[in-house]
C-alpha cells in the first residue's frame, strides 16, 4: 500500500506542475506560443503516463505476490496388479503301514509270511550286564506269526527243530547247538522254553547268539545280546 500511494502522489505532483506551467505561461505571455504549449503538453501527458505504467507494474507485482504458491501435485499412477495365484494345498492322507492279515500287493502292505516264527518274550533282556563267566538262566518264548501251522515235513504230528545258527553259544554246556523241538504251533500260538543254564564269556565285550526254527521263511528266530564287564 506504501508503494501505491508513492506512485499517486508522483503522478499528481508532476499534473500539478503541468498545470502550474501552463498557467503561468497563459499569464505571462499574452499571446502563448504554439511551440511552447506543445512542449508543455507533451511533458504532462509524459509525466502522465509514466506515472500510470508505474501504477500498473505495482498492480501486477500486488497481483503476483497475493496469489497463492503454486503446489506440486504428485502424480501416482497405480498399476493394477494381477491377483495372487492359490496353489491347491492336498491334505496328506495317513496310510497304515501295519502287516495286516489279507492278500498280497495291497497298497505296497508286505504280506505275513505262510511260515514265521517270532520272539514274544525271553530272558536276560538284551544287554544285560554279567561278569567274566556268571552262571545266569536262559529262557524264551516263540509265537507262530504266520498264516499256516508249523509242521514237521509234511506231517503236523510233530513240530520243526530249533537250532543255534551263528554268535556265541551261552548254552553250549547245556544244550549245545540243539536240536530243541518245537510243538506244531497254528498261527497266533506260542510255546515256552527253558529255563536253560547259561554261561558269560570269560573276556569282557558284547556277545550275541541267535536260533533258528527249520522250515522257516524268515531268518532268526531268538536273538540274545549280554554285555561282560
């Protein structure tokens, strides 16, 4: 506002002063000449419009300065993205792995064996701890786990011969290496044997001992593990 007032004030003091020198001219001459008032026209209109370009420019520099900043505005172009792909999950199914009874080739399920025998329970545990030449009881009991009754040849009056088959011997004093014979058991039957005198190794280690039943489609039938410290 300070700078506007300037320029009116300038504009009206130099019209003012045009005037003043027309006028005097009027009076002190009687008859002004031509060339004179041209002059003195010619610088009031001058003057004039001097004053008025000076009104315009603050009025643009007014104008200029009370319009707001001009903002940049980000431009975010989005992309629409392809929806996510969903990859089927398939629920693994728990499958029995147990050598149930049936017919072969179900489901890669082994088939039991016609002629098995197994281990149900025997005596020492595996691993037992003995010194160099104890004196300790051996006894076991065998189960039929396969589908046909054991028999002996091909008769089923008697039953098939257990035997030792590889190791060592604990019950070489009392049995040595067999044969032990067995009742002709049908599938699902077991027998007891012993109790037998067994004998420890003289020289400390891990021992094993294993028999076999005869006719038998798997291998050992009794397995026995002591350890002599």
């Amino acid at each position: 506002m300070v700078t506007e007032q300037t320029t009116l004030q300038a504009f009206r003091k130099s019209f003012l002063v045009a005037l003043a020198l027309a006028a005097f001219l009027a009076a002190c001459t009687a008859q002004p000449n031509p060339q004179q008032v041209q002059l003195l026209v010619q610088t009031s209109v001058a003057s004039t419009v001097e004053a008025q370009n000076q009104v315009g420019t603050f009025v643009a520099q007014t104008v200029e300065a009370q319009q707001p900043a001009a903002t940049e505005t980000a431009t975010i172009m989005l992309t629409p993205s392809p929806f996510p792909t969903l990859t089927p999950v398939i629920p693994l199914i728990a499958t029995s792995t147990s050598a149930g009874g049936g017919s072969g080739g179900g489901g890669g399920v082994p088939s039991p064996l016609a002629y098995s025998c197994g281990q149900e329970d025997w005596r020492p545990l595996d691993y037992t701890v003995f010194a160099p030449g104890d004196h300790f009881n051996v006894k076991w009991t065998l189960l039929n786990n396969g589908t046909q009754r054991w028999c002996e040849g091909s008769s089923c009056s008697g039953g098939p011969d257990l035997t030792f088959q590889y190791g060592t011997n604990f019950l070489a004093a009392a049995l040595g290496t067999g044969p032990i014979q067995a009742n002709s058991l049908k599938p699902g039957q077991t027998e007891a044997f012993g109790p037998y005198g067994g004998i420890a190794p003289s020289k400390p280690g891990t021992y094993a001992m294993y028999w076999k039943l005869e006719d038998m489609q798997n291998s050992e039938c009794l397995q026995f593990i002591i350890v002599v410290k």
